[in-house]
C-alpha cells in the first residue's frame, strides 16, 4: 500500500504541468493574434510562451506564498486581532473602539457599530 502522500504529489505534479501547458499555449496563442498585428512585433513559440508567463509571475506576484499571495500575511493578521478582540472583557473593548475612533476619526466608528446601536 503507498503512502497518501505519493498520490498528493503526483496529482499536484499533473495538476501544476497541465495549468502550465493550457496557459502558455493561451499566451502564444494571445499574443501572436495581437502583437504581430498592433505593435509589429515578432511571433513567439510555445516554449517562450510559457517563459513569458514564468517570467511574468516572478516579477508581478514574487517567489512564493509569503509574498503578496492572495492576502496571507493579511489573513494571519486578521485571526489574530480577531482572537485578542474575543479575549478582551466588554469593558475592555469598548475602552478599544474608543480609543481607535479617537485616532482614526469617525468614519472608523460608523463601520464597527454594533448591530444593535443605531447611525446617528
């Protein structure tokens, strides 16, 4: 019996070489019914193709997760303010949101408003 892992591997390795053919082949595709035409540029194989989009990802998104990807270091950040924020006594919160309309101005608090206050 093999490992679960082998399996999860090897369908990520299918899934990461098939998302990699469909895009560069929609790369060239794009780009030699466009760019020949408008700017008089020169058709590109598939293989360049899929260096452009390499190319493209390294420079636009970074290396790897920690980057700029999909918000992660936002969400890390969010859960926990979150679980501060339900640790904290009534009291304790909103001596907080007192604090933050003070600095950030009033717009902050109409945003936070409990369901139960009413917009003044």
């Amino acid at each position: 019996m093999k490992p679960w892992w082998i399996m999860k591997v090897g369908k990520m390795l299918v899934l990461i070489v098939t998302g990699a053919l469909i895009l560069g082949l929609a790369v060239m595709l794009l780009w030699n019914a466009l760019i020949p035409d408008l700017f008089k540029g020169p058709p590109i194989t598939f293989w360049q193709a899929v260096g452009l989009l390499a190319l493209s990802h390294i420079l636009l998104r970074g290396w790897g997760r920690w980057r700029y990807a999909n918000g992660w270091r936002h969400d890390r950040w969010r859960r926990k303010f979150d679980e501060k924020l339900a640790a904290m006594a009534p009291e304790e919160r909103e001596k907080f949101r007192e604090e933050w309309h003070r600095r950030c101005g009033h717009g902050w608090a109409e945003q936070t408003q409990r369901p139960t206050e009413s917009k003044a």
